[in-house]
C-alpha cells in the first residue's frame, strides 16, 4: 500500500512566506483539487492572504516523467512553464493572480515555489451555479479573453514557451498529433476498463477516419489547454482571472472550444466562437473524451485522493466517447 503523503505545514511554509511577503504566515491551508501542483493559502497577521504554489514530485499525484518541451501533451507541470505562461498572458493583457514571487532555484523549499496574489470570491464554476446573474458580466468578459487568445497565433503547435523561443514541437500537425495521443489514451483504457477493450478497434478506426477528413491550416491560436469554470477566478470588479495557465500551448482553437463546450454545457453559447472547423471539432471532441477517459484511470492507478470524483469523470467521458462511435449497420 502506499503510504499517506504529508502536505507542507506552516513552519515548512514560513521561508517562502518570508522571502515573498516579509512575514511568516499565522495559518497554512492546502486547497483541494491540485493534482500536478501543491495550492496553499497562507494566511497572515494582517488579515491578508497569498497563495503559494509548490512543484514537486510530492505534490503530483501523476507520477509523470520531467516535461518534454517537444511533446505538445506532455505533463504541463513547472515553475518554467508557469512564469513563461504568466509573463505571454500578462503581455496580452489577460488578467491572472498577481506574480508576488518566484523561486527558481528552490532555495525556500525543497522544490520550486511560486507566490501569487490571493483573488477573493467565488471561482466562476460556483458562480454559474449558485448565482448565475453574477455570473453574466465575467462570463461575457471571459469571450472576450479568448478572443484575444484566438488572434495571438503561431505558425506551429507547442506549447507556448516552447514555439516562443522558436522552437518546434514533434509529431506532425495538431490534428495529426492529437489523433496519436487519442490512438494512446484508447489502448490505456483498454488496459483499465473492459468495454474499451471490446471496441478498442472501432474507436481507433472512428479517430483516424475523423484524422483523414481534416483539412491543413497554416496557423494555429493560443489557447489555455484546460479552461474550465474551476479555473476561471472572478475579481471585485467582475473581470475573469484565469489560473492553472500551465498548460498553455499554441493549438488549434477548437481544441480549447471543445473543452469549453463540455465543461461549461448550456453556459457556452455566450463563449461560442463564429468559424470554428466541424471537422476539428468532430475529431477532438472524441479525443478530448478519450483523454478524459484514460487521464483519469491513469491517476487512480495511484493514490490521488478524490477517488470518486475521478471515477465519475472517466463514467461520464466514456459514456460520451461509445456515443460517438458510428451506429452498428
């Protein structure tokens, strides 16, 4: 069995607290739901708080090997990816927590560590659902974010540090490489979960027959990789502040719509987008259950914590994904 993980504690916490705020927190709280990072609320004597993130193999329950640059999917996790996303997203004006401070070289902690502005309220997932008129002004100024997002483009896939630095990523075109990675996700899952493995070749066969109606395109948009309402802060003045960024990559926008659609349901019609491709769409709505399949029973192969919510993320993408298959003749 494996052994319960200790989260940091205060006093753990007290050196990057003081490096970052110039005081020592008087309470620590661990945020749920972080699977690649540990979250913490330091709370000081002012009445204050940050938060401080932590990047350390302790803290990730993915059990992933180190970031691959040219891999466009692999881990997003990093201090590294996290300030290059910080700093491309701030440029474009795009509101995210307030960088207060950055350890690079994990001189506080035994790990990389990062300090953020603690954004009051409710995330927009809870807005949505518990006071959807407070929801109208921050969602209609998140379509606006991904506007903007849409227009910043490259000429090739990556993720954003990776093609900002003029490098480029492997595997082929977005719809090429997203196609691979649902090819990989159907054989994990086949490995985990029975009814995969009785359709294991149907669903191959549906991807690559999606892959090969996909039409070249010579640019691709910036998009946040995982936007769902959970990482949608809401400020005092109502503007969306996005977080999680790491995942920050230059992809085909229908990726990042597809998401958007599944994660945000009757509350996407303000985020639609005009022009969107319906082949793209059709070919990375199917991967992107996939990948929500095989991630999740992935992650259950160790000891993440929130085991039922994980399951009933795979339930519910699988059911999706056996939906899309073609009907038998």
């Amino acid at each position: 069995m494996t052994p319960a993980r200790t989260h940091l504690t205060r006093d753990d916490l007290a050196p990057l607290a003081r490096a970052a705020l110039g005081r020592t927190p008087t309470a620590v709280t661990r945020l749920r739901g972080g699977s690649r990072k540990g979250v913490y609320r330091l709370a000081l004597d002012d009445g204050t708080t940050a938060i401080a993130y932590v990047w350390s193999p302790d803290e990730d329950y993915w059990r992933r090997p180190d970031t691959d640059l040219r891999d466009t999917f692999s881990h997003a996790s990093g201090i590294g990816l996290f300030l290059a996303a910080h700093h491309r997203l701030t440029e474009l004006g795009v509101r995210v927590p307030r960088l207060l401070f950055a350890d690079r070289e994990a001189v506080h902690l035994p790990a990389y560590a990062a300090v953020v502005e603690d954004i009051p309220g409710a995330n927009l997932e809870r807005l949505l659902r518990d006071d959807p008129a407070a929801a109208r002004v921050p969602l209609a100024r998140l379509a606006g974010v991904l506007g903007v997002l849409r227009e910043h483009t490259a000429a090739g896939h990556g993720k954003a540090v990776l093609v900002e630095e003029g490098g480029t990523a492997s595997g082929g075109s977005c719809a090429q490489v997203a196609a691979d990675r649902a090819v990989r996700d159907i054989a994990d899952a086949a490995e985990r979960d029975p009814r995969v493995r009785a359709v294991r070749a149907e669903l191959t066969r549906r991807v690559r027959d999606l892959q090969d109606v996909v039409a070249p395109r010579g640019h691709t948009s910036l998009v946040h990789g995982e936007l769902g309402p959970d990482h949608v802060l809401v400020t005092p003045d109502g503007d969306p502040a996005l977080i999680d960024i790491e995942g920050l990559m230059y992809f085909d926008a229908e990726w990042e719509h597809v998401f958007l659609q599944l994660r945000f349901g009757p509350a996407y019609d303000v985020l639609r987008a005009p022009g969107l491709d319906p082949d793209r769409l059709a070919l990375y709505r199917l991967a992107m259950h996939l990948g929500l399949v095989a991630g999740p029973l992935r992650l259950l192969d160790g000891d993440f914590p929130e085991r039922a919510a994980m399951r009933e993320i795979a339930e519910f993408n699988l059911r999706r994904a056996l939906a899309l298959l073609p009907a038998a003749s």
